[in-house]
C-alpha cells in the first residue's frame, strides 16, 4: 500500500484504505499495542491523514467494528436460501455464509470477536449489536420450524430465543476453531464447519421440536463388589 502515499483518490476510496489497514494492523497487533504509525504506514498515508479522516484511534476502531459487523450481517443474510425451502437448509445455508466470510475475512473476524468484545465500551456494544442482529435472524429461523406441520407447536419463546443463543454461540467459537485448527490441520471448507454444526446441534432441535426432548436418565445402579 505504501505506493500509493500522495495520490488523490476520493475520500471513500481513501478511508475504506485506512479502515482495510487498521483492520489488519488490530487483529495482529491487538486493540492496545496498534500504533496509529503503523496503520498509516500500511494505508500509505500520513498519521494527519488518519487522525483528519477518523479523529481519534478509538473513533478508528469503533468505525472498523462497525464496518465488519455490518459486513458479516449482510453476508449472513444474503447465503440464506428462500423462504420456501426447508428450515434445516436455512440454517445450513445461513451458517454456511457465516463460516465462508469468517473465513474470507479471518483479521475482521479476529476484531470483532477477540478484540471488540474485550476492550469495554463503547466497543463491546458495538459487537453485542450485531450479535444480537444475528440471534434474533436465527431465533426466526428456528421458530419457522418450530411452526412446521410435524413439530410440536408449543415450543415457548423462550426456548426459541435460548437456542438460537446457543447456536450462535456455537457458531462464533466453531469459526476461530475453523480458522485456526492447530495440529498443522488442514483448515476446513466452510461447507464442512456448517455441516459439522449442522449435525450437532440440528439433530437435538428436530427431536425438541418433534417433541422428543432429552431428559436425565435415572441414577445408575451401583456396580457389583
């Protein structure tokens, strides 16, 4: 990028430059030790320019939050298949896109879950917001199944909104797991992390919803002396 120091460009085109930069530099570098010298200089911009454009580090890190957790909604949304296809392929789908752009995007993926949530205000709200868009996304999916004809229909709302908490849960842990399986594994397709929490988790959802939930078995008989 530093070749680029002195061009005009637009000022879009210049911010989502520093943005790119400053998402790189925080997800190695972490929220505190980033310098905005460094972000400058992989943006190929002067440290004015940055602090003219985006005002302050923190201003800088709010605006990389935001930027990527409204890029991992729209993704989110955008990989569901329609309305008229069965909910499990919803879901698959849904998580599919998730893991796919957690993925394509592993440095913004890293500033919203490593970084934005341990850093206190105002940046954990920023991350809870966008969390919170994506429980309530799933929390619908599941009650559309829970509304299908075989399901029993008096899953409670708030078992709905907990699973749905759950599997994002699942899903956020499962995406740095995929990003990084240590060992010197191979990294899993995003098709393959789907369908690995798909059947983890969907065969106990369609059991609950089918009305076959799980209960504790009675304690076990003491073994013989």
């Amino acid at each position: 990028m530093a070749g680029t120091k002195g061009k005009r460009m637009p000022r879009a085109v210049r911010e989502q430059q520093m943005l790119d930069a400053a998402v790189t530099i925080f997800a190695r570098r972490g929220y505190r030790a980033a310098s905005m010298d460094e972000i400058a200089e992989l943006a190929g911009v002067s440290k004015p320019l940055v602090y003219l454009y985006l005002n302050s580090k923190e201003e800088l890190f709010s605006a990389c939050i935001r930027r990527e957790a409204a890029a991992l909604v729209t993704a989110v949304r955008a990989a569901v298949e329609p309305r008229d296809t069965p909910p499990d392929r919803q879901l698959w789908s849904g998580l599919r896109g998730f893991f796919a752009h957690t993925a394509e995007r592993p440095d913004g993926w890293a500033v919203l879950h490593n970084q934005a949530r341990t850093h206190g205000e105002p940046f954990v709200s920023e991350f809870a917001a966008m969390r919170e868009e994506i429980v309530t996304f799933v929390t619908q999916l599941i009650a559309a199944a829970a509304q299908e004809d075989d399901c029993v229909p008096d899953l409670a709302d708030r078992e709905v909104a907990g699973l749905a908490h759950a599997l994002v849960g699942a899903a956020e842990s499962l995406a740095g797991w995929a990003n990084d399986p240590g060992d010197g594994a191979d990294r899993p397709s995003a098709k393959e992390t789907a369908a690995l929490l798909m059947n983890f988790a969907w065969a106990g959802l369609a059991n609950l919803m089918e009305g076959r939930p799980w209960h504790p078995r009675g304690r076990t008989t003491a073994r013989r002396s």
